[in-house]
C-alpha cells in the first residue's frame, strides 16, 4: 500500500484527537457515576468529532481523488458531495 497523504489529514488528525479526549471523559464520567444528561452531553460531543472528521476525510477523497482533472465531471463530485452529508 502506498502512503496517501492530504492537507487535511493533520485537521482531522485533530478532531480524531478531540473525540478521543471526550470518549475518555465519558468513561471517567461513568465510572464516577455522573448523571446521564452530562453523559449523554459527552457521547454527542465524540458522535459529532468523529462525523466531522468522516466528512472531512471523504470530501477531501473526492476533492484530490475524484477530481475533475482525474477525469471526474465537476457536476458528478458536487452531486456526490452533497449526498455524503447523509453519511
């Protein structure tokens, strides 16, 4: 496998980050048995870092990978695009 790198992979790199430090909160907060509107509050916060970073990842795919000077046609990769929000 080659190595496949973007610009974007240290800003995801980060969320990734983020949602490991909430996810860890989330277990400490289960072991102190804290209320579960706070956890469920952390658990929204580790869906939404990694959704984020998910999205930041294949649009970046599509914007270096299936571009139009790839031979993509810029109608096709927007179209594909908007439908990754419903990942």
């Amino acid at each position: 496998m080659t190595q496949h790198t973007h610009e974007s992979h240290p800003q995801i790199y980060a969320r990734l980050k983020r949602a490991h430090g909430h996810l860890a909160k989330v277990i400490d907060m289960l072991n102190d048995q804290a209320p579960c509107t706070d956890i469920a509050q952390q658990l929204f916060a580790v869906e939404k870092a990694i959704t984020n970073a998910k999205r930041a990842l294949i649009h970046d795919h599509i914007d270096h990978c299936l571009s139009p000077a790839n031979g993509a046609k810029e109608t096709d990769v927007d179209d594909f695009k908007a439908i990754t929000k419903y990942l």
